[in-house]
C-alpha cells in the first residue's frame, strides 16, 4: 500500500516506556539523513500542533533538498556492452524499411529528457571506426552538458539555502 503524501518522510513515534510522543521527520538525501522530532509536549500537549510543526519543517527540507532526478543508466557498465564505453553501443536502425547498422550514444538529461545519437556506417562511407570514435565523442559532450546543468542546479540550491539563512536569521 502507498504511503499518503499529506504523510510522506513523517512517522508518529509513541514510546510509553521513555514518555516519548511525537513526530519524527527524516528525509535522506545525498547519503545523509536529515531528521528531526517534534514533541508533543514541546508543542503545547497537543499531537495535532506536533503534526503542523513537522509537516512545515517537511515542507521547508523538501525545498532544500528536492527528489533528486532518476537515475542515469547509462553511466553505468553494462554486461551486454562488452569493450564499449558506457552509454556507447552497437545496433541497428531502420530507415525508409531499410536496416543499417548505426554507432549509438545515449544520455539522460537531468530533467529526465533521453538524448540518443546515432552514427552511421558503410562500405562506401564513413568506417565503423569513425562512427564509433563520433559517438564516444557524442557521449563525452552529452556528459559534460549533464555535469553542467547538475553543476547549475546546486549553485542555484545553494543561493536559495543562503537566502533562506538570511531571512531566518
């Protein structure tokens, strides 16, 4: 069953033993755990003045720390691509219902967008080895524009953290 999103990163906490009622908040992001409990008693008695005070602070990390993007499979080693670098492959395209065989690299974009390059070959064009030398270059610059939209995407976090600071301060 999915969790409520009017209740996600937030779990209630009643520990008679310890007399510890509240609501713990705990969002990992980057390898880190950001988390933090809200008393009951420390807000006024009342679970419900607990719950506003967690979901605020839920709200404001998930503006900090937003999900980060899917994951890019192509910078990962694949077994069925043996000698090639990752994101670089072999394959055949169709074309006018004709098939060529076609050098293809391949990225994902940080906004989720599938980039893919082909290149193609034949006897009296351009050589298999230059197809493929163009689209490892292909994939070098499809992974120097995501580095640099992720690069972005941090000094604009960073800014909006530095602001958010400075106006609690």
């Amino acid at each position: 069953m999915k969790k409520d999103q009017a209740m996600r990163h937030i779990s209630r906490i009643d520990q008679d033993r310890k007399n510890q009622h509240g609501w713990w908040v705990r969002i990992h992001r980057d390898g880190k755990m950001i988390q933090k409990f809200f008393s009951d008693i420390a807000h006024g008695g009342s679970d419900n003045f607990a719950l506003r005070e967690a979901k605020k602070y839920r709200d404001a990390l998930l503006v900090l720390y937003p999900k980060p993007e899917r994951g890019n499979m192509f910078n990962k080693p694949n077994s069925r691509n043996k000698g090639n670098p990752p994101g670089v492959h072999k394959t055949r395209s169709l074309k006018r219902g004709r098939s060529y065989e076609v050098w293809q690299a391949g990225y994902i974009l940080p906004n989720g967008k599938h980039i893919n390059k082909k290149f193609h070959f034949s006897l009296d064009g351009r050589s298999e080895e230059e197809a493929k030398a163009l689209a490892i270059k292909a994939r070098k610059e499809g992974v120097k524009l995501i580095e640099k939209m992720m690069r972005e995407k941090q000094e604009k976090r960073a800014t909006y953290k530095a602001a958010a600071k400075k106006g609690r301060g």
